[in-house]
C-alpha cells in the first residue's frame, strides 16, 4: 500500500475516533421519569374495574330500552297496517306521519342518549385519573421522578422504569381503604 494512501487512512481513523467520544449513546441508569400504562391502570385496577361495570349496566340499560322500543314501534306499525283496509285514506296518512314523526323523535332521543353515554365514559376516565393523582405523585416521590409517560409515548424504554403494576397494587389499596373513590369519578348518571 503506498505510503500516501496509508497517510489518508491513518488520517480518516484519528479523524473517527475523536468523533466516536463525542457522540451521544443512550445509557440506561437512574432516571427521573417513569413509565406507565395508563390503560392497564385503569382496566386492571379494582376501581377502573368497578368503572368499567357501571358502565357495562348504563350500555345495557339504553340497549334494552332501545329493544323495548323498537319492539313497540313494531306492535304498532302491525297495528297502522292492519288499519290501512278499514279506515279513510287522508285518516290513515294522518296517522301513518304522526307515526313517522314519534319514530324519529324517538330515534333521535336514542342518539342523544348514546351520546351521553359516549361523553359520560370519557369524562369518567379524566376524572379517574384526578382522583388516582395522589397515588401516582406517591410513586413519583418514591423514585425521585420529575414526570410519568404514558408508554404509548415511548418509542424504547427500560422496563425497570415501568411502574404500571406497582401503580396498580398502590391503587387498589387506597380503594380497598376508602370504596367511596367511586362517588369523585362521578354519578351512575350523570
């Protein structure tokens, strides 16, 4: 290899390794930021559990009033149709739209209702996760952490630094100690 190329390689190898200290590789040691799955926490969790159970009795409340409805809309469509033959023409329009008219009401109280639901269960996971602040700011104060991360938030992380069931195990004691949490994340019908 003659010399001036050896030179250039000698050069380009100094030139890497004063490069190669200076760049910054991610180390995993102590950290002030834990990791969390906010999800977990809520579905495994006793009071997330018992959240999730009222509203499972809401949906099924609004799915059977819902049957029970449609089950009268139909008694009553039979009966309009079974009238059609007996009565006046401009008398059975009448009655065909004010039916028409109390199908549509009632399909539009159903959506309102469904809505509600929608936006009650949302509300209810922000309010559970108020009322559950203190038992993660404990656990921030264990571990000297400046935040918590929802683990969805992190591409790549040290599963040490996920405290997801320790959360969980802290939180079901607090409900176990005090069952009333429940009454802050909100009413069964708001």
């Amino acid at each position: 290899m003659p010399s001036r190329l050896r030179f250039s390689w000698l050069l380009l190898a100094v030139f890497w390794a004063g490069i190669a200290p200076a760049q910054d590789f991610p180390t995993y040691g102590s950290s002030n930021i834990l990791i969390i799955n906010q999800d977990a926490l809520f579905s495994a969790s006793r009071l997330g559990r018992d959240i999730l159970q009222q509203e499972e009795r809401e949906r099924d409340l609004l799915i059977e009033e819902g049957r029970r409805i449609g089950d009268e809309f139909i008694a009553e469509e039979l009966d309009l149709t079974a009238q059609r033959d007996t009565l006046p023409a401009e008398e059975f329009r009448l009655l065909a739209e004010a039916f028409d008219i109390k199908v549509e009401k009632a399909r539009a109280e159903q959506e309102a209702n469904d809505s509600t639901l929608i936006a009650n269960i949302e509300a209810r996971r922000r309010a559970f996760f108020q009322v559950i602040a203190p038992v993660l700011a404990r656990l921030m104060q264990k571990y000297g952490a400046a935040a918590i991360i929802d683990q969805r938030s992190v591409l790549l992380f040290d599963r040490n630094m996920d405290i997801t069931r320790e959360a969980i195990d802290l939180l079901d004691k607090a409900y176990n100690e005090n069952p009333d949490m429940i009454k802050l994340i909100g009413p069964a019908n708001e």
